[in-house]
C-alpha cells in the first residue's frame, strides 16, 4: 500500500480497517474501524485539507475521494463507494450509496441513507435530502437539488452557473483573463507540496 505523508500531515488508520497493497492514502486522513479501502483506490487530502472516512466504509477499486484545503471532505458510516467513482470536498451522511462511476463535487451534502446511482452527478454545493435517490445518469444540482436527466443540459446549466463553479472551488471570477492559465499556474504551486510526500513505514493508529 502507499500511505504517505507531508509536513505534518500524516493518515491515521484504524488497526481493524484494511487498504489495498496497490491504494494510495495521503495526507490528513482519518479511516475509521471496519473501513476498507480496495485495488487501486486513491485517498488524498491536499495540503490544509482533510477526509474523514467513517466505521464500515468500503471504498471499491478504483474510486478517486480528495480534500482541498478549501472543501474537506467527510464520509459516514455504513457508506459504498462504487467503483470508478470520484467523490471531491463533499460531506456524505450515514448509509449511503454511491454506485459504480458516480461523481460528487465541491460543497455537495448527501444525507442519511440517500442513493446516487450508476453515472449519476451531484454538482457543487447541491444538497440530496435523506433517502433521495438521483437516479442512472442523473444530474442533481442546487439546494435543495432539483434531479434533472442529462438531456437537460439548458435547465441543467441555468441552476449550475450560479453556484459557481470556478470562485467556489478555485476562488477565481469565470471573467477572469486567460482563466485556465491563471488557474492552473495556481494549482500547480498549491500541489507543489506533494514533492516533499513521504511513505510512512508504520501506520499511524486513530486511536493514537
């Protein structure tokens, strides 16, 4: 497995969860008892950020959870995290499932127990009530989530604009000169901090 570390930072994983000799656990996270964290699965907080993966979480191949030091990122217990799916900066109650290839971005709650099934998305700072499903290929967007088809795209758009997608994640106007260069030039600096990882020879506990 590859648990590693920067500065301070340093996961703590509980003796009874269990990751994957081919996953990645990095930075300031917290794996609580039970939790598994299977082939291939990439952990990562990014340095100020932080993720907290509760009892009993299984995290399956391939799946992307990340913090930034804007939006951390918290997930309960009792949670499926299916395969090939890419949660960011979101908070994810108790009991919820979130099937193979779904996306979850910035800002997003889902409460208790709530279901974001096969290819489903919940954009930013969109909020899923408790035991709301967002059905195959579904998009939800806004709080509370309005859950549209993806043949949608014009209503889609019109409740996504205004949550604002490039101030929000990355604190830059969408009017911005030359946007993606300024943004990129600035997350590249942010993740220079990951040239100083270390792999950790002994798991830190969560009970120490």
């Amino acid at each position: 497995m590859m648990i590693t570390t920067y500065g301070e930072h340093k996961p703590r994983i509980d003796p009874q969860a269990w990751i994957a000799p081919d996953a990645t656990v990095c930075g300031d996270v917290t794996i609580g008892a039970g939790a598994r964290i299977m082939h291939g699965a990439r952990v990562v907080a990014e340095a100020g950020g932080s993720i907290r993966i509760g009892r009993n979480c299984i995290v399956l191949e391939n799946a992307v959870i990340r913090a930034t030091s804007r939006h951390p990122c918290t997930i309960g217990d009792h949670c499926l995290i299916g395969p090939n799916c890419h949660v960011v900066g979101a908070e994810i109650g108790d009991e919820v499932f979130v099937a193979t290839g779904a996306a979850i971005f910035h800002g997003a709650v889902i409460g208790k127990g709530a279901e974001v099934r096969i290819n489903g998305t919940v954009h930013l700072r969109s909020r899923i009530e408790a035991g709301a499903t967002v059905p195959i290929g579904w998009i939800a967007v806004g709080d509370p989530a309005e859950i549209l088809p993806p043949d949608r795209h014009e209503a889609i758009w019109a409740l996504q604009k205004p949550l604002d997608f490039p101030g929000f994640v990355y604190g830059l106007d969408r009017e911005t000169p030359d946007l993606m260069q300024v943004l990129t030039a600035g997350l590249s600096e942010r993740l220079s901090v990951h040239r100083a990882e270390e792999r950790v020879a002994e798991v830190v506990s969560a009970d120490d």
